[in-house]
C-alpha cells in the first residue's frame, strides 16, 4: 500500500496536535473525507508541518463534531459551512441532496447499471461517513426498493444486482478495515434462511467504521451450532440480524445458552427484534435493536467498540 504524506509519522509535531489518522479514529470520519472537506468546502482547515503533514488540535476535532450534527440533521455537505460560520440560517429540509443522490442510485438500479450505482454511491462515500450514508441515503433507498420489488417485474434481477454490489462493496471495505485492527471480532450472523440480508452487512459496515473487527457469517446457521463457533472464533460479542418472523419459544430457550456461559453481550438485530419484542424483551443477557442504526448505538453505549463516537449524542 502507497502511503500519503499525511500517513507518515512526524516526529516534529507538538503536543495537543494530532495526525490525519488520529483524527479519523476520534470522528469515524476517514481521512479521504476529511481532504474532501477541506479542498473542496473549506470546512476544516489543518495547521502545516514544514514537511507538509496535516495536523489537527481540540478545535478541528469539535469542528468535525459539529459537521456531523448537521449531516445527521439531513443538511448537505455543500451548506453546512455558513451554518458554522453563524452567517446564515437554513432549512434543512430544504437544501439537502440526499433526494437527488437517492434518485441516481434508484435509477442505476432499475437500469440494472453496476457502473453507474457505483459511481454515485462513491461520490457520496468520498463526502460522506458510514454512518450519515447509511442514515440517509442506504436504508431509505433499500426501503424505496423493497416496495418496488414487490410488485415489478423483473424484481428479482435488479435484488439480484442491487445485493450483489452491496455484498461487494461493503465486504471489501469490512475486509481492508479488518486488516488495521487487533483484538476480537464481533461476530455477526443471520437467522433467516433468505439469500442476502442487507441489515446484517450494513451492520458489520457500521461496527468495522467504528474501529471494531468484524467477522460476518451470513448464511444461516442452526443456533444449537453457534457455541462450537463461539469457542472458535472467540468473539467479543454475538449480533444476530433477522429481517423476518422466527420461532420465539424456540429463540428464548437457545439465547441464553449462548450468552450465559461466555459471558458475552447478545444482540438481536433487525426488525424481528421489534416483531418479538414483547417475547424477548425479558431475555437474560438479549439486547434487542430494530435495525442497523440502533444496533450500533447499542454497541457504542456498551463495551464492545472501544472508540465510541462522541457525536452520537
């Protein structure tokens, strides 16, 4: 791997400084995004090393904090800078591009364009993180398309291509961040017997963003096999996702021989945990979640991801 000049090491810099890096493990906002911002919106401005290493103090990082308030508002990236700034008010509802990007990428897949799903989903990623896009552009563009795929023909050839990309897409990612991290994975699997479960890799995508290994089984296994996994794989803790009806009686027999004896956290993931809310709840050891997004503020709340992001407030 080429490493940029804001990868280095400056052993010159000075206390209360920090590298490109550290900053990006503080924000979870990576460092491809972090020059983004900075070229092209002037939304953060690093100090200068004479070797030309980026360097970043407490105000950068609550600067950053603050962006991401108003992305997580819906507010496009492009407008956020006079609202930092106190020179203008807007609403937000009224000048965010997520429509626009969610338009091209509902339409590249009706198009059944790879290419083009592709190219508007990494304009988004190179402005954007993890957590904002799977907010505001991801799921609300896999709600749009499961409505439409319950009644188009040709239904299951765009899924086809639609979950083959994202599969792609997100492993890779979860893949290369697997490989800067030490410790225990959490461990994620599904619990429905359905090809592809887009909740549990935008799950993994938001843990391995958040500076936790991740390991992802995604094909279904019977839950009386998960203690030899447990035992092997030694995991920091157990995220099942279930987009569909199970076997409540079945789950509040076999879920806590998974927690109880490893003293590990539980968490059942996806719209199953709000379908059996009201069986599970009670559950020793179960946290329930009813999708990606709660999922990983569970976590964060908890002691599995050791970086919780602070602008989860």
């Amino acid at each position: 791997m080429t490493l940029t000049i804001d990868d280095e090491i400056d052993p010159s810099r000075e206390d209360g400084w920090f590298p490109i890096r550290e900053v990006a493990r503080l924000t979870g906002v990576n460092p491809v995004t972090l020059r983004a911002w900075e070229r092209r919106y002037g939304l953060i401005v690093p100090r200068r090393t004479p070797k030309g290493h980026r360097l970043y103090d407490d105000s950068h990082v609550k600067r950053i904090q603050s962006i991401l308030k108003w992305l997580d508002r819906g507010v496009a990236v492009g407008q956020v800078k006079p609202l930092l700034d106190a020179r203008q008010s807007i609403n937000p509802t009224e000048h965010n591009q997520w429509a626009g990007m969610h338009d091209q990428m509902y339409q590249a897949v009706t198009d059944l364009s790879e290419r083009q799903l592709d190219d508007s989903f990494n304009r988004a990623l190179s402005l954007y993180p993890p957590l904002t896009l799977c907010k505001h552009l991801l799921m609300p563009l896999l709600l749009s398309l499961e409505q439409r795929w319950t009644s188009s023909f040709g239904a299951e050839l765009e899924r086809g291509l639609f979950c083959s990309w994202l599969r792609t897409k997100l492993g890779t990612r979860i893949y290369h961040s697997n490989r800067q991290y030490n410790g225990a994975p959490l461990l994620l699997m599904t619990l429905c017997e359905q090809r592809f479960e887009p909740g549990l890799w935008l799950s993994a995508w938001l843990v391995s963003s958040a500076g936790c290994p991740a390991e992802v089984i995604e094909w279904s296994v019977p839950l009386a096999e998960l203690p030899l996994a447990l035992e092997r794989i030694k995991p920091r803790g157990l995220l099942l996702y279930a987009s569909q009806s199970l076997d409540s009686g079945y789950l509040k027999r076999q879920l806590p021989r998974l927690a109880d004896p490893h003293g590990m956290p539980l968490l059942l993931a996806g719209p199953a945990a709000s379908i059996h809310l009201a069986e599970l709840r009670d559950v020793p050891g179960l946290t329930l979640a009813i999708d990606p997004l709660a999922a990983l503020e569970v976590l964060q709340d908890g002691p599995l991801l050791e970086n919780p992001k602070g602008y989860r407030e």
